[in-house]
C-alpha cells in the first residue's frame, strides 16, 4: 500500500510538473499566432513595409516559443503509456481520438503552413504568405481544441458505454464527445485567456523598448495592437469563467465547492471576493476561514442567477442533501452510498468475468445489467472513505482567487493601455508605466498557472470523474523509477525554460539595436 501511494503522488508529480512547463508556452504559443497574423493583415492592407517588419520581430519570438512547446507536450502524451497505463487502457479507445486526431489534423496543418509563413517572405505572393500566416493560428487553436476536447471528457464523461467483455469503455458518440458542453466552454476560455497572455507579453516587451528608447514607433504600435487583442481576451475569459463556474456546479460541484472554501452551503450563499482561510487543523465546517470579505448572496447569484438558491458545500455533498426552493431538505444519494453502489458495480464485473471463463452466457447477462445499472458510480468503489474524495481544498481557494484578482487586475491594465494610447501616450514612455508593462508579464503567467491548476486539483481525486480516482490508473511500476524520472525532467524542463528566456532575450536586446521597422533582410 504504501509503495501504491508513492507511485500515485509521483506519478501526479511528474505529470503536474510536465503539464505546467508545457502551459508556460501553449498560451504565448495561441495568442501570438493571432497578434501576428493581425500584423501582417495591416502589412498586406496598408502596404507599409514597417509592419512587415514589426511582424517578423514577433514571429520569431512566437518561433521560439512554438519549438518549447512541442517539446514539453510530446512527453504529455509519452506519459499516459509509461505513467497512466490502466487509465490509458479504460478510456483508451475515448481519450484517444481527439488526440490523434491532433497529431494527424492539427499538428500536419501546424507544420506545413508555419514553414511557409517563416521562409516564404518573397518567394510566395503576399496574399498566400498572409493566409499561411493565418492557417497557422488556426492550427495552433484546432490542436489546443483537440486536446482540450480530450481533458474536458475527463472532467465530464460523456458518449461512451462499458462493455464488460473489453473490461473498458468504448465511444458511442463521437459527436457527443467532440461537442461536450465542458469542451466547448473549456476550449473558449483557453483560447481566450492566450488572447490575455500575448496581449501582455506584446505590451511588456514593448514596455522594455520604450524603457531603453528603443524602436518607439514599433513599440507603440505593436502595444496598440497586443492591448486591443488582450482587451478582447480578458473581457470573453471573464464570461466563458462565468459559464465555466456554473458547469462546474451541475458536473463537478466538489470543485465548486473547494474553490469557494466552502463546507457547508446554504440558500443565499455569500461569495468570498477575498479571504484567508484557517489551517487544516483548525478548520471547521461552520468556521473555515480566518478572514474573508464576502458579496451578500453572490455565489447563488452568480451561479444560478437566483440570490435565494442553495449552494452545497464540501460536507453537504458528502452526507447528499440539499435544500427546495421553499427551504425544505433533500436527501440525495450520500458518498458512502454511492461508495457502495461503485462496489456494486465491481463486484458485478468480476461476476460477468468468472461466468465468461465458464462459458455461462445466462450469469453473463445477468453480470452485464448489474454493471450498467451501477455503473454511474463505478469509481466511488474505489474510494477508502467518503472524504477521500475531498481535493485539496486550500490549493483550489487560492488557485481560484489569484486567477480572479489578478484577472481584474489586467482588465484594468488594457483599459488604461488603450486609453494611454489614444489620447496620452507620452504616459506609456515613462519610466513607472514601463516597468508595470513589464511586471504584468509575471502578473499574466501567475493567472494561467492558477487558472490550470484550479482545473486539474479541483477534481481530484479523480483521473475520469466519478469512474476513476487517480489511485486506479496509474501503472504496476516502481516507486524509484517515477522519483528518476521526475528529477529528470524538472532538470530538463528548466534547462530549457532557462534557454527560453535566454534566447528571447538575446534576441529581443539583439533587434531592438537596430530598426526593427526596417530589417536589413
């Protein structure tokens, strides 16, 4: 059991630790495609060859970033066999396909067109150039859709069935897989918040060139250019988080849950805006935070767009009730119950499979009912107690808030950029409003990251929810080879975030010297 427990943790480790690397480019990755394709569209319209030269400075920071980030995601996709094999084997004919689908639609497309837009500059017309250009941000966007279709069927599983016979689930409906409303809105906000990310890096690093004086007139325009975009991006991640939040509360609500600190719900449920809460030890279900600043009400509204509705909480969910409208209490089906169903389930594989090496097709059907009927909680079985399926509340808080804070906090960074840029720009040349370009790079990084990490912990302890904890997928492989490979690959990935950064700015200091308007190739 304990040799179990240390290859689930490194096992989640490693995959965290790849997964976070690998979002540092993805978003950079998504949202410079669209800056520069939109560069070289006031290129091809204008015919001012200063915005041929803006675009090419971006594109090869964009070319930087795209090569760290196939890096990072083929060892993703590498660890599902090495790491996760019982879950790659349960859900594998489902997981599957979106990815393949990535690999053979979306990488293909990504690969062609992005070696015309980097080396066709006049050996192809303008015209062909600029829809290369553009292919490339569409590719770039269909390969996160893909994969994102394939994550979001894990926090909401849905077109598929089990067959007994296989001992895994199989899809039913593409379609329905393709068009999950959690991939949808999932797929949106990502796209959006890369909008956010590369609206700042373009204002940071324009901040930088302004700092040193440096290529002004292609700083301002390019700051025009990313704080437009980055407006857009921050305004539809605000909504699509809407949306995301309410999701969450009809599919995953321990999540919700978890995110709001909450353990106990109630009608009319306030929302943290801002709040502390108590060490683990002393946290109680009535009492858990330290301190908090809450909007009468806020959470029901927002989520049920009714001040009055109840909103269960952490011990609420576990126990199974709920509240009516007029204040009465529900009693719905309580973790241990479903713990028991889940078992139900089990148990009726195991009959299904010792009647089909005896060859009792009448015990077979029989075994195969009792497993579709129990199915919906096949993953509870798995769990030692109904608290085990708590996640990490405190990380889900404040992942949470300091995605929200600092989404706010860059809603009023584009307002005030753009406002700058059309009636006071000499404010963008100062030297505090420089720095605050440049810091929110950090700022915009920590709001992805949070923002990734709320995803995955809020739903743990499941890999699939509700049909399989984390505990049941990994591999029969030792301890010691995950804590190598772990240590391998933190060494690697900062290594080559470290190279990164060195080459951007190498380059960025490189270009900046001469007129980057004006390129002498």
């Amino acid at each position: 059991m304990y040799d179990l427990i240390g290859v689930v943790d490194w096992s989640r480790a490693q995959f965290a630790l790849t997964a976070m690397y690998h979002w540092l480019f993805v978003p950079l990755t998504i949202g410079l495609a669209l800056i520069i394709a939109i560069m070289e569209t006031l290129y091809v319209r204008t015919g001012q060859e200063r915005w041929k030269g803006i675009t090419k400075f971006w594109m090869t920071l964009f070319g930087i970033n795209f090569a760290c980030g196939i890096a990072t995601g083929l060892i993703l996709e590498f660890e599902f066999g090495t790491n996760w094999s019982n879950y790659s084997w349960f859900v594998g004919d489902i997981f599957g396909a979106p990815l393949a689908i990535e690999g053979l639609l979306a990488f293909f497309m990504e690969a062609t067109f992005v070696a015309v837009m980097f080396f066709g500059w006049n050996k192809v017309s303008r015209g062909f150039h600029l829809a290369s250009t553009w292919l490339t941000a569409l590719g770039v966007s269909l390969s996160a859709l893909w994969i994102l279709v394939a994550n979001a069927w894990m926090q909401h599983p849905v077109g598929m069935e089990f067959d007994p016979a296989q001992m895994r689930n199989v899809m039913s409906d593409f379609w329905t897989v393709a068009f999950n409303s959690f991939a949808i809105n999932k797929f949106m906000h990502t796209t959006f918040s890369a909008w956010t990310l590369a609206g700042v890096f373009v204002i940071g690093v324009s901040s930088w060139l302004l700092l040193r004086k440096r290529n002004i007139s292609a700083a301002l325009s390019s700051i025009k250019v990313g704080a437009w975009v980055g407006l857009a991006g921050i305004v539809l991640t605000l909504s699509t988080g809407h949306g995301s939040a309410a999701l969450v509360s009809r599919v995953q609500p321990m999540k919700l849950a978890a995110m709001e600190g909450l353990y106990r719900g109630k009608a009319g449920q306030d929302l943290v805006a801002i709040g502390v809460l108590k060490p683990e030890s002393n946290r109680t279900p009535d009492d858990p935070m330290a301190f908090s600043i809450d909007l009468p009400k806020g959470l029901s509204y927002l989520i049920y767009s009714d001040g009055e509705h109840f909103v269960p909480g952490v011990y609420d969910l576990i126990d199974g009730i709920s509240l009516t409208a007029d204040g009465d209490t529900l009693r719905g089906l309580s973790y241990a119950e479903k713990m028991e169903i889940g078992r139900r389930a089990q148990d009726a594989l195991r009959d299904y499979d010792n009647a089909r090496k005896a060859d009792d097709k009448e015990a077979m059907d029989v075994a195969a009912a009792a497993v579709k009927e129990n199915f919906a909680y096949f993953g509870y079985g798995y769990l030692p107690t109904p608290e085990a399926a708590i996640p990490n509340v405190a990380l889900s808080f404040y992942s949470f808030h300091i995605m929200v804070i600092a989404g706010g906090y860059l809603l009023l960074l584009f307002i005030a950029v753009l406002f700058f840029c059309y009636r006071k720009a000499e404010i963008l040349k100062r030297p505090w409003m420089c720095w605050i370009g440049i810091l929110s790079i950090a700022v915009v990084w920590i709001c992805s990251q949070a923002g990734w990490v709320l995803a995955e912990v809020g739903r743990q302890p499941w890999v699939i929810q509700d049909l399989m904890p984390t505990s049941a997928a990994i591999s029969g492989i030792p301890t010691y080879s995950v804590k190598l490979t772990f240590w391998m690959f933190a060494a690697i990935f900062t290594g080559l975030l470290i190279a990164e950064i060195s080459i951007m700015l190498r380059y960025i200091s490189s270009a900046s010297k001469s007129d980057i308007e004006n390129p002498k190739h």
